[in-house]
C-alpha cells in the first residue's frame, strides 16, 4: 500500500535542501554620458557587478526608472506611457565594442507585446504606477496636467524587453563576474512629438521634456567562493545560455496602393514569432496622434506570410470577417494559446482591433471614456512560426530563414493611407559567456 506525501513519515523529517552560501543585494546604476537628456540624446550605462568575484547578475529584478520633466508654453493636458520615450534599445559587450543586441522603433514594440502579453488586472495594479497608463483605458498614457514655468513631473519604472531584462527573466543568472570588461546598455530617446500626446481639446502648447535620475536597477547575487568554484568546474568556464532577442525590420506602404510584398530580411537558425505593425506616416511626429501604439487595419483584407517560396500560412488570412476574427487569432498564438483567455491574457478588444483608418481620430481628451476606443486602434499582423511552441517546453522549434528572407503579401480591400509597416522577428539566439577569456558573445 503507498501512502500519500502528507501521511508518510516513514522517511523521517521532509526537509529541503540547503541553498548555497550567497548574498543578494541591489545595485543602483547610474548612466556615464551626463545627469539630464534632451530628446534625440542616448542614455549610457556601464553595467555594476562586471568582474567582480563570484558575481551573477539576475535579470528579474533589472528595471529602468527615470524622471520626465515636461514643459509648455500653455498650460495643458497631455499623456504618455514609460516607453514612448525610448527609442532605441542597444546591448554591447566589451565596453561598447561587442554589439549582443539591437532593437530600433522599440516603444512601437513594447506597445504591441504589452498588448499581447498584459491583462486588466496588471493594468490596474502595476501598469498605472509603473508605466503612467490611464486607469481607464489601458493601452493609452494617463493625461496629465503640464504647467508653464518649472513644468511637471513624471515618475516612471520599466522592465525592458531585453536579454538584461524580461527575455532571461526567470531563466537564468547571468555569470557577470567572468567579463574582463562591463556590459553596455545605451537608451536613444524619443522626440517630443513621438512621445507626448496632447488630446483633442487639451489647451497645451510649445511641448518639451527632458529627463533626469535614469538608473538601471540591478539585482546581483553574490555566492560562496566553493560554490563558484564547483560551477566552473561544471562548465570548464564557459557559460552558454539561451535566449530569444528581438529586431525590428521597416518597410513602407504608399497611400492608394492596393496590394504590397515586404521583405523582411531576417537571417536566423530559428525564427519564433513576426509581429507586423501599421504606423500612419503623418502621425509619427505629430503630438495630435498616438504616435507608437495606433496600428490602425489600414483596409486590409488578407495577409499571408511566406519564408523563400513557402507558405507560412496555408491560406490568406482574412482581416475582414467578424472584427478580423482570423487575425486576432492568430495574433493571439504569439504568446500563449488562441482559446484559452487564461493562458493567454491581452489588452486588444474588439472596439479598437479591427479599426480600418485613425486619420480622423485624434484622441480626446480622456477621463469619461471606456477601456478601450477607436483614436487607439490595435491592429496587429503576426506569425507564430514554432511547430510545437505551446507544447514543447524548452524546445527551439522555430523556422530557420538562414537560407530564405521572410516575405508578407498584403491585399489591401480599399485604398490605404500611406504608413510604416514595421515587422519585429524574434529569434532564438546562443549567448556564450568565457570565463577563460572574458568575452560575451552571440549566436542566431
């Protein structure tokens, strides 16, 4: 007869087993290009903890907060969200020398995998403290009040979709004290009009920023000296790890023009998911719109990805039918399953999905409005390209396009407003470690 866990004591004590000897503790670091930043300008980091005996660093307490001091000629409402300002995101190792990691059009991006991968509930609990989102409508920045004079203040924290933030998150440490020299993290900033929104209706005039206080937060774990000893030995000294990075590929539709074909130019061993983004042209730089995060349908009626001369989908995909039901399925695979709302949580509805054109719907000024709304369409085109992606576990199962470009064949069902078609491409890369050396490197 076997007795359940809970009544055995036959064994004795069920005790756990002791955690190595080691410290945790938080590392506050601070940029080395300067102490404010205008738009347009990069904010640097040094990485802490780099070379320092017995030191790894865990990527799950790594955040970026920063102050935003806004200031207008007129008094004001205007809005934003944490990543509006962050342009670009580029990871070196070697103290700048060894690019591990870039990413262009970032906010547009973080935009779309929040819509993906974020819910209500996250919303109201983190989102509204961390990021600045409006406690009403999720997907928009809380407008806020920007004096004349000494302006206003604005508080933000964010984890960053980064192989030093949320995509090692989890996974594993980062064995920082092997590098012979820091890691790099540089930030490009947003101009003012990419990102502030000034509604429909709001009194605000001759926007600026700029910002202060940027620190990289780090969370270093710092073990015994055997301990380290025993996982060198292990390894011989040479970490290999595995994560997915992202990048950004940017083509563009003319106005009137009816059907496209968009390259996308990715060359990697295993392709995991393509998200493709509609930016309106005349938006971008313009503070009447929502700049990174209106991805309006544009009139599409299908869309079909294809990787050489094969097809990825096995028939268009119809971005008509039922709010664009077929779409928003199969946007909805990215990241968790297409039938399950537990699984796989989002912020898109379908008020603001399946929207054709934002050309007229400039946001109005917010505070009675509902979750969610047309001036914020969420249009997205995606591909899931794992095989076995919601069963596999920790299996690279994603489609190699070393050989083959990846291409996207839109129909559009009436003329579309000219826009920057953005695709972001993750992929499945092998980052190295060398103790013996010193050195980071990466593979795709």
């Amino acid at each position: 007869m076997s007795l359940p866990k809970a009544l055995n004591y036959s064994a004795g004590a069920q005790t756990k087993q002791s955690a190595v000897a080691a410290v945790s503790s938080s590392y506050a670091c601070k940029p080395i290009t300067g102490t404010t930043w205008s738009p347009g300008s990069t904010i640097s980091f040094d990485l802490g903890g780099c070379g320092t005996r017995s030191t790894w660093l865990d990527t799950s307490g790594t955040f970026l907060s920063f102050d935003v001091t806004a200031t207008t000629t007129t008094a004001g409402t205007a809005a934003c969200l944490a990543f509006d300002f962050i342009r670009s995101l580029t990871v070196y190792s070697s103290a700048g020398s060894f690019m591990l990691e870039s990413i262009t059009e970032y906010a547009a991006m973080h935009g779309a995998i929040r819509d993906l991968c974020s819910d209500r509930n996250n919303h109201l609990t983190s989102d509204m403290l961390m990021l600045g989102s409006d406690p009403l409508r999720s997907r928009v920045g809380r407008a806020q009040t920007i004096a004349v004079g000494a302006g206003t203040v604005i508080r933000f924290a964010i984890p960053l979709i980064s192989i030093l933030g949320t995509l090692t998150a989890g996974q594993c440490f980062l064995p920082i004290h092997a590098l012979n020299n820091s890691l790099r993290i540089e930030i490009g900033l947003h101009s003012t009009a990419n990102a502030f929104t000034i509604p429909t209706g709001s009194t605000a005039a001759g926007l600026a920023y700029t910002v202060t206080g940027a620190t990289l937060h780090e969370q270093l774990i710092t073990i015994s000296d055997v301990a380290q000893s025993q996982i060198h030995s292990m390894c011989g000294g040479k970490y290999d790890f595995n994560s997915t990075v992202w990048r950004a590929h940017k083509n563009s539709i003319p106005a009137g023009q009816r059907t496209a074909t968009f390259t996308i130019p990715a060359r990697c061993d295993s392709v995991r998911t393509v998200l493709t983004c509609q930016l309106v042209s005349a938006h971008r730089e313009t503070t009447a719109f929502l700049s990174n995060y209106a991805r309006p349908k544009n009139n599409i009626s299908t869309y079909q990805y294809r990787i050489g001369a094969s097809y990825a989908n096995p028939v268009p995909v119809d971005c008509v039918t039922g709010n664009a039901l077929n779409a928003y399925m199969e946007a909805r695979k990215c990241f968790g399953s297409a039938v399950s709302g537990e699984s796989s949580p989002t912020l898109l509805t379908a008020n603001d999905y399946a929207v054709d054109v934002s050309g007229a719907l400039a946001p109005t000024l917010w505070g009675t409005m509902d979750f969610s709304k047309a001036d914020a369409p969420s249009f997205l085109i995606a591909l899931e390209a794992q095989p076995f992606s919601q069963n596999s576990g920790a299996l690279i199962s994603g489609t190699s396009t070393l050989a083959n470009s990846i291409y996207l064949d839109v129909v559009y069902a009436a003329d579309p407003v000219a826009a920057d078609v953005i695709s972001y491409v993750e992929a499945d890369a092998l980052f190295t470690i060398d103790a013996n050396i010193g050195t980071f490197t990466v593979r795709f």
